[in-house]
C-alpha cells in the first residue's frame, strides 16, 4: 500500500488524517487480538505473541527501507514509532507505517484459528437444536404421507368414478344395439355378429351362406337404430337400419346386475330371417308338448307364435268331443324346403302334412284307420262334385247339419241355398272324373281328421259349343262325427 503513496516530493508523503485513523484502527484490531487472549498462559495466547512479534519486526525492517535524509521526517516517524509501540504495550520502537501495521494486525487476526473466535455452547443448547431437528423431520415424514395419501384417495375416486360411469353406460338397453351398429359396419362384423348370436336367429340352414348374402346387401350402408312399436322397459326392442331401411329387428332380455347394482342386458331374439332377400317363411302345427325340428335342428319356444286349436279345426270345435291343444311354429330365412319332423312328448313319431308352406302334425292315421273312412271320404267326394251339375240330391247326407257349410249350400234362415236349377244341366250328355284323389289322412282326435281332396270333372255337352272347366277342386275336408247319426260328415272345407 505504500507504493500508492510515493510522489515526487521527497519521494514520500501521504494524507495525515487518514495515517492517523489507520494507526487507531491498527492498534485497536492488535490490542484486542492480544489481550482478549486472557492470561497468556495457553498455546493459543503464544500463538498470537511470536504473529505480532513478527508482525513488529518486519513492520521496523519496512520502514528503516523508507528512513529519508531530513530531519522533519524521521521526527515525524520516530513519533509514530513511539506512539504504536506503546500502545502495542513493547518497549521496542517500530518504524512501520500505519498502513503496514493495520494490514499485520489484520494478517495476525486472520491467523488466529475460528474456533478460539467462538462461544461455548451448552448441552442443553444443543439439546434444543436436536430437538428441532427431529420434530421437523418429523414434519416432513407425515406431510408426504399426508400428500401421499391424499394423492392415492384421489386416484382410486378417480378409477371408481369411471367404473361407476362406465357401468351405468353399459347398464343402458340401448349400448347394446350401438354395439350392433358398430357390428355391422363391415361386412366381415355382419358375417361374425350373425355367427355368435345363431341361436338366437329363426334361421337353420346354410348359415353362413345367408349370412353371407344378408352382409353382401348391407355393407357400406348408413347403419343406424331406432326403437320399434314392441319396445318396453322390460324388453327393450330395436330396428336396426341401413340406409333408413330396417335389416333386422333385437329384442333384450335381463342378464342380471352389473357393478353398482346397474342392470345387464343380453340379446334375447334376433330376426334377421324376415329380412333376407328372396327367403322362405313356413310355420308347423304340432300338438303342445311336442319336439319340432327342421333341418336336424330342434326349434325352441321361441319359434312358438300362438297356442290353441289348430286353425283348420276352428270352424269345427262345436262338433268336437275335446279340442285338441296346438302350437304354432314360425321359421324364416330357408332358401330351400325344409325337412321337418315332430315327435309327440312319448317321443312317438307324428305325421306330418305339407300344404305348401304350412305343415301339421298329428298321430299317425294308421291303415286300419284309414280303411274304415276312406270309402266315406270318396262318396261325399262324388256327391259333392255331381250336386252343383244336378246330377246328385244326396249331399246333404254328407255334410254335418248346423255347419256354416251346410247353411252356404243348403240354406238357412238367413241364407239362400245354391240354386241349382239355374245350370243347364239337361245339356250334359255325360261327364267323368279326370282325377280324384284323397290322400293324406290326419287325425287329430278320436272324432276329427282331415284329408286332402282332388277332383276334376270333365263334361260332354249337347251342344258343342259349350264347355265348362270350373268343376274341380283342390282343398282339404274336415270330417267330424255327426252329432245326430254318428257317422262321419263334413264340417268345413278349406280350399288351397
């Protein structure tokens, strides 16, 4: 520092005032550094003698190197000298500058190890300090279990909120037939849909064949679905559409609950079969209890549209004994005619009668059975076929008394009989059956069956000129017991 302080005045000088504030400074700092070491006695008090009493001996080597020729100087030096060497309490005279002996007073400070520096600090000081150290350890131990909990809680409300949601929307009739929807927007999903779910269609033969051509019209279409006329909370029913025109027809069943009590769904029906191009409906009558099949495949009670008398007999019942108890089968969806079959609940083999796409099945007419009516059957064949040429009077013998067949020929109270008188029947010069058959018997109860009838009647007239073709028929006959003789009659006749 002394350096900044040569100038070209005797090549030394420097500001009084601050030489002065630096010496008090100095003096201060090494008195302190001294004597706050107590009784000298200890290492560190020797420590801090042989720093100052070097600090003073290279203080006096400084400034004897700036002692200069004039008499004002040394005075003002050796004054100097005088001044720190007794306040430093060492009868030795020193010719430092203020400067240098701040900066060794400060070195010799410096030098003096930290730990001497500090205060003693009690047990139970430190007591506390570990006391605090360990309550806010504790503190961040339980407020990361509290966020980490927190976090967890927040995290399984969020998983059951979802499942919640999730469950009330598949709990909805309606997920179901959006599932349909998104089935049905390929032609494979249509194919596999139709596959997983047969059972539930009304079709049994070449499945995958229709299912097949039932996709090949519906892909690429707008798939949409729309509740239908036989929705109900409890069977919920939907149209499924393509391009606004109804593919099919589901009908829900209930499958239990879900989770959170939500109710399931399954698909209970699925009519596809009404909805196949150029596809084939029949329906089966069999007596209740029976097992139907087509094709090899049993129908279930699902197929069954309608319980009671079979339809032929309807016009019949008042001249029954006991009405026999039917059920009705529908399937649809057959490309080719089926194969069907019935036994009755013994496991009994039941006939079973085709009139175009309806089929009956009743027990077996046996051919004992058989050879005891038809000789009726072919008499009651030829009168009623001669009675409307006026060639027979007889018929009325053969039709059941009371029936509405009887009134529609004969007449009633309020009906007017066939007149047949209005046919020339005096220009027939003579007539013969072209064909005439009665074939397939059915029996459905000790006093009423059914058989099919054909008859063609073919007419020689007078005149050539005329001709008439309308005298044939194809129908069948129910025959029950009259009720006044016994014998078997006619009671209706169902034309084909």
């Amino acid at each position: 520092m002394s350096d900044n302080y040569r100038t070209n005045y005797n090549d030394y000088t420097e500001d009084p005032k601050i030489r002065q504030l630096d010496d008090i400074y100095a003096d201060v700092d090494e008195a302190y550094d001294y004597r706050s070491s107590g009784t000298g006695n200890t290492a560190a008090d020797s420590r801090r003698r042989s720093a100052y009493a070097a600090s003073s001996g290279a203080s006096r080597q400084r400034t004897s190197s700036y002692s200069r020729t004039g008499s004002s100087y040394r005075t003002a030096a050796s004054s100097r000298t005088s001044s720190y060497s007794r306040t430093g309490g060492s009868s030795s005279r020193s010719g430092r500058t203020s400067s240098q002996t701040a900066s060794a007073s400060r070195t010799s400070s410096r030098a003096v190890p930290s730990e001497s520096r500090q205060r003693p600090v009690s047990s139970a000081a430190r007591a506390q300090r570990s006391l605090n150290r360990k309550r806010k350890k504790k503190f961040r131990r339980l407020f990361l279990m509290y966020i980490t909990i927190l976090i967890l809680i927040l995290i399984v409300g969020a998983i059951l909120f979802s499942s919640y949601l999730s469950s009330f929307e598949n709990g909805q009739p309606s997920h179901i037939a959006e599932t349909i929807v998104k089935s049905y927007a390929s032609q494979q999903g249509i194919v596999d849909f139709i596959s997983s779910n047969a059972e539930k269609t009304s079709l049994s033969e070449n499945l995958d064949l229709v299912a097949q051509t039932y996709a090949t019209n519906i892909a690429g279409k707008k798939i949409s679905y729309k509740e239908n006329s036989d929705f109900r909370p409890d069977s919920p029913s939907y149209d499924i559409t393509a391009d606004g025109s109804i593919v099919a027809k589901v009908t829900l069943a209930p499958d239990g609950t879900g989770s959170f009590g939500s109710p399931k769904w399954k698909i209970s029906t699925l009519n596809i079969a009404d909805y196949l191009p150029d596809a084939m409906s029949v329906t089966i009558d069999a007596p209740a209890g029976s097992t139907v099949s087509v094709n090899g495949t049993v129908l279930g009670s699902n197929y069954i549209v309608s319980t009671g008398v079979p339809e032929i007999l309807m016009n019949s019942l008042q001249f029954l004994a006991e009405s026999p108890q039917y059920d009705t089968y529908k399937m649809s969806g057959l490309l080719s005619e089926p194969t069907v079959t019935v036994t009755d609940a013994s496991g009994s083999s039941l006939n079973v009668a085709q009139t175009d796409n309806h089929y009956v099945a009743s027990a077996p007419a046996d051919q004992a059975f058989i050879d005891s009516v038809e000789p009726r059957v072919y008499e009651a064949l030829e009168n009623y076929a001669t009675y409307f040429i006026h060639m027979s009077f007889n018929l009325s013998n053969y039709i059941v008394y009371g029936s509405d067949l009887y009134s529609y020929i004969f007449g009633s109270e309020t009906m007017d009989p066939i007149a047949t008188t209005l046919y020339m029947f005096e220009d027939i010069e003579s007539y013969d059956f072209a064909e005439r058959s009665a074939t397939n018997y059915v029996k459905y109860a000790d006093d009423c069956f059914t058989v099919d009838v054909k008859y063609a009647l073919d007419m020689v007239f007078t005149d050539p000129t005329y001709e008439d073709n309308n005298q044939k028929m194809d129908a069948t006959w129910v025959f029950v017991i009259e009720p006044l003789d016994g014998s078997w009659c006619i009671s209706d006749i169902i034309s084909h």
